[in-house]
C-alpha cells in the first residue's frame, strides 16, 4: 500500500470457513487515513497487487460480510451524531447501497453533540499531534462551554465512532457530557522513554490552549478525566499545572516505585514487566532509575496540588493495586488538599 497519510487498517474476512488468504478472490479492506481521521472501504480485486479506495469519508466502517450464495454485500456505518446502521449492496465495488436499519428513531428527542473537530497542535517538545473537540448539544458558534478532557494515550483514531450515553465503570462517557451541554477534549500523548509522566504534560497542556484558542472552551471551566493509566497522568499532571478547574481520577499509579513490584493480580506476576517492556516506560528498575520513577510519581509532587481531585478505586482492583489510590489520597488529605475519594465495595 502506497501512500503518505494512508494506511491498510484491516482486512475484511467475507468468505465462510477461509483458510488462509485466497488472493484468487476479491479482497476488502477497512482503510483509514491517519491524518484527516476519514475513514472507508477498499478493494483488492482478485489477481490484482493494489488496492482500489472504493470511498472515504467522515464516518467510520464496519467489516463487510458477504452472501455465502450470490453477491449480496453488507456493512455498518457511523459517525459521531448517527448510531450504526446497516447497508445493503448487490455490487462487488459496493456501489449504490441501501440502508436498511434505523436503529435510534428516538435520538432527536435527546440533547446531542453538534459534531466533532480535529485539532492539530505541537506538544512542547515540538511534536505534531491532534486533539478531537467534541461539540455540546445545541452548539452556538461563537460561545464558549465548559470542557471535559479525557485522557488515554492516543485516542483520536475513533474520532469518528458512536457513543451511546451510559454509565461505563470508568466513570467516563462522552455523551452524557457532551448532552448535557460540555465539550469533550481528548488529545493525543507521545511519550518519551523514562517520562512517562511528564510526557503528558508535554501534549496535553498545549493541547488544552489550543482547545482553547479555538473560542468553544471556556478557559475558567476545563476539567479533566482520566480511568487507570489516564488516572494516572491525570494524577500527575494536577501536580505540574493549575489549567484545570477540576480533576477526576479512577484506580491511578501513584507512586511508581512502589507499584514496580507490586502484583498485577489480574495475571498474579509483577507489574516489573508492564514498566520495563509495556505501557509504564520506565527502564531500568528504579534502582538503577531512582529519578525517573521518583520525577514521574505523584506522590513526590503532592506539595504542588492546587486543583480538586476526586478519587475513585476499590480493593478488587486486579490491575491497579488499591494502596496507590491511598498513598496518594492519605498524602492529599495529609497537606490539606481539595481531594474525596469514593471506594464502592
């Protein structure tokens, strides 16, 4: 596949009992463009070596499922305002397609976001990156609105998805913000290897002023949110920035030196492997690394905390062990800091 912003996300598996790729066949791909977020269909037709881009647009695409008897061709479609529906084709270049579902007759009733933008900003490393800013309902341009940040690694790449409105055990979901008249910022990290934390403050802090050089987020009401590893660079960031009203934090690592060799009790080895060689950036162990683990604790900037935090985590925990949420809650409220945490059993 050649090109520059574009890439093969996936192939499609439309044939029954495929063993193996049969490039005697028809092929089809979910192809995604990494820099305008566009999403679409691709083709490979059989004897063929390049893809033909049947479309993309801004909507994202589920796999398409063949007829096992006849051409008759079947995909879902969606996009940030419309709910998975169903299309029907009977052409291999899957031209002309019928939708055959509604799937959420009722939703015009309900507050929903006005759409989504893609924001391009440089970390203060000097990186290229980009946020998603999703729209509150009932969108006016020119007015400003309160925003939720949500952080988790990269997440722009769902630009395009669903969200229904529920209550996810993280605590976080963009359409009960977005309809209740919030925008949600989500930006992008790129991290640096043994600053796993200050590589967050890197992107989203410059993400958050250019959210806010657009005009849609009000300055003085920008909170933030982060579940696990987001709870955790939720955690740190509080302690190197004030932008944030207001913060909320489920099940974070708190102290990295601690948690190194503590028990992932979802696997019950250590959690040593996750910092070396996985999501945690932190190599060597923190006997050989002591400023790096120490430099990306929360626990050792707890002093510098000005913004209220609201903690969640529980001792069933098997990913995060619950005694980093109350090192980090008892060293808070130690200082007299803005900070509740709720523990549900």
């Amino acid at each position: 596949w050649k090109a520059n912003s574009q890439m093969v996300q996936s192939r499609n598996r439309v044939y029954l009992n495929e063993k193996g790729v049969d490039l005697g066949k028809t092929q089809y791909f979910t192809i995604f463009n990494s820099k305008t977020k566009q999403e679409g269909l691709g083709i490979l037709d059989a004897g063929k070596n390049s893809i033909k881009v049947l479309f993309m647009d801004d909507n994202a695409y589920g796999s398409i499922v063949k007829a096992e008897n006849g051409e008759g061709y079947l995909y879902t479609k969606e996009n940030v305002t419309t709910s998975p529906e169903y299309f029907f084709t009977r052409s291999a270049q899957l031209s002309t397609p019928v939708k055959i579902t509604e799937n959420t007759p009722d939703q015009q009733k309900y507050g929903w976001s006005s759409g989504v933008k893609l924001i391009n900003f440089k970390s203060d490393k000097g990186d290229d990156l980009q946020a998603t800013l999703y729209l509150p309902a009932n969108y006016v341009e020119g007015k400003s609105y309160p925003t939720i940040t949500y952080i988790y690694e990269r997440l722009t790449d769902n630009m395009n998805s669903y969200t229904m409105p529920g209550f996810p055990s993280g605590g976080f979901n963009a359409a009960m913000y977005t309809s209740n008249g919030y925008a949600v910022l989500m930006p992008d990290i790129k991290y640096t290897m043994n600053d796993p934390g200050m590589s967050s403050v890197w992107c989203v802090v410059p993400a958050v002023k250019a959210a806010i050089a657009t005009g849609i987020v009000d300055a003085k009401n920008v909170a933030i949110h982060g579940h696990s590893w987001g709870g955790y660079q939720t955690s740190f960031l509080i302690t190197q920035t004030d932008v944030f009203k207001a913060a909320a934090a489920g099940a974070p690592l708190t102290n990295m030196i601690s948690m190194y060799s503590l028990i992932y009790w979802n696997s019950g080895g250590t959690n040593q492997a996750i910092f070396e060689a996985s999501q945690g950036r932190l190599t060597p162990g923190y006997w050989d690394n002591w400023d790096a683990f120490a430099r990306n604790s929360p626990v050792y900037h707890i002093k510098n905390v000005k913004t209220p935090l609201l903690l969640l985590h529980n001792d069933k925990d098997g990913a995060v062990d619950y005694t980093q949420g109350v090192e980090y809650y008892n060293g808070l409220r130690r200082l007299n800091k803005p900070v509740v945490m709720i523990t549900y059993k």
